[in-house]
C-alpha cells in the first residue's frame, strides 16, 4: 500500500515495499511517517517521500541461495524511485520532457535540458557520478534519446549532422556534457563576404548568411593575421535574429601587412565559411 492510513503500523526505522516483484526494505527518515504521504491541495496534491538517500536497502531478489540477497541496492533504489514516481507524475497528467534509455530498453537516469529558441531547439545531456573531472571516453553508455520534437538534429560539441527525426543514439561519458541543436530546416552552406584588401587602421565590415537557415541562431568570428595567429579582439559569439548578420572591427595601425584569414562557423550546425584578404 503506497499511502498507508495507519502509520503507527509501520515498522520502525524501515519498511518494505514490493515493486515489480521485488521486495526492497527502505530505511526511513521519520519512524512514524509513511513512506509517502499525501496532502490534498485544492485540486492538486503534495506528497512526502519519506526516505533515506543515504540509507540503501537489501534488496530481496528470491531463489534462495548467495544470489537471493543484493547489500547494495543503489541501483535497484534508484530505478524503484524513477518507477513510483513516474506512475505518480503521470496520474497528475504530467508529461515528461524526453526519454533516455539504454539500448535495451531500461531507463537511463541523467540530466536534460531542453529549451527552444523560436523554431529551434537545444537539447543537453549530461550523466555524473562527480567523481572528478578525468573523462574516460572509453568506458561509455550508448542510450537513446526520445524528444518531443522533430527536426534535423546536430551535435553542437561534435559539429556534425546526426539525422532526421524525434530520436537519436548517442554515447554517455561520465561528466562529459552533450548538447544538440534542433532544426526545423537543414542548412546547406555557409556564406561569407569580406572586401579584397584593407588599409592598416581601416575598419573590417563582413555579412554572412546561412542558405535555408531558420533565426535565431549563433555565430563564431575568429581573425588570423599574417601569421595565422589568432586576434582576440575579433573573438566572438554573435546571434542573429535569422539567417543572417553581420560584424565589424578596426584593423589595428600597427597590424603586419600580408594575407589574413576570417573563420566563421554557425554554432547550431557546425557549418564553417573561410575567406582571405589583404591588409596592405
């Protein structure tokens, strides 16, 4: 019974819950309070999980023998939880966001993001154990992602095109965080416009437009000089309300002549424009 009406019938310090079949005995955070408990408000409802995060359970799996008992039960814990409260969640009418699960099925515990911006969307995702910051990229977990919404996916981090659709697999390293962009075109190239040639001193004007692009989006601006070295100063991020934007900066006077280089990438697809031009 999930919300006992009696709690003084409830053992003190644990109780056991069955779930699916399996029998697991939850250490308590007050002795005399349910494990849930429910208060009605107006036509919602609060509910008191009362547990113990630190506190796992055994966890009787059955069958007798060495195998019948499992002293940690975190694992078991958490999917236990992630199942009482997703059939509480879905009583309320309460959807979820997306879902992640491994390859087999089984749900993947992780945390996401999902935010749109106009008629994009990105999406992040990040499993940590916070265990420190060394990220193993060969020890991994290959999940798959269901979104509520459609389009051309890319991976922001990666820079590539995944596919089309509401869902994608992916590989979860542990602290390693993932972000994709949702598209509901897909871009086909990157333009860039600069003049031929400068003056030192002159004011550096470029436009730029991602063809069958839809706004907002983010841009990246980096300048190479003669000696393909970066300058800091035209280092940016820049958004636009569509497809297309524009920036400017002061060539500096003391700026070494020869042939120097404008990278531009869109950030949402990882599409990259290059072109050259001379300082004289």
């Amino acid at each position: 019974q999930l919300f006992p009406s009696n709690s003084a019938a409830i053992e003190p310090l644990a109780r056991e819950l069955t779930i699916n079949g399996v029998t697991g005995k939850f250490r308590l955070a007050e002795a005399e309070v349910p494990v849930f408990s429910e208060k009605k408000l107006g036509s919602g409802r609060a509910i008191l999980a009362n547990l113990m995060l630190g506190g796992y359970q055994n966890i009787n799996l059955g069958g007798g023998g060495e195998v019948a008992l499992v002293t940690s039960g975190v694992e078991q814990f958490c999917l236990n939880l992630r199942h009482i409260f997703s059939n509480l969640l879905q009583e309320c009418g309460v959807t979820p966001m997306c879902r992640i699960t491994t390859l087999n099925g089984e749900l993947y515990p992780c945390m996401t993001i999902l935010r749109q911006d106009g008629p994009n969307y990105v999406f992040g995702l990040l499993q940590t154990s916070y265990q420190g910051t060394e990220f193993k990229f060969d020890k991994f977990t290959e999940v798959k992602v269901e979104l509520p919404c459609s389009g051309y996916i890319y991976s922001v981090r990666e820079s590539k095109y995944i596919g089309q659709g509401n869902s994608f697999t992916c590989k979860v390293v542990d602290g390693w965080s993932q972000l994709y962009s949702i598209m509901p075109t897909q871009p086909t190239d990157l333009q860039l416009e600069l003049p031929a040639s400068l003056q030192r001193g002159a004011v550096l004007s470029g436009e730029y437009v991602l063809n069958h692009g839809s706004g907002p989006l983010v841009f990246h601006l980096e300048l190479l000089d003669a000696k393909a070295k970066p300058v800091r100063l035209f280092s940016r991020n820049m958004r636009s309300s569509d497809n297309r934007g524009n920036f400017s900066g002061q060539i500096a006077w003391n700026a070494e002549p020869g042939t120097w280089t404008v990278q531009l990438t869109n950030v949402n697809t990882g599409l990259k424009a290059e072109k050259t031009f001379i300082v004289e």
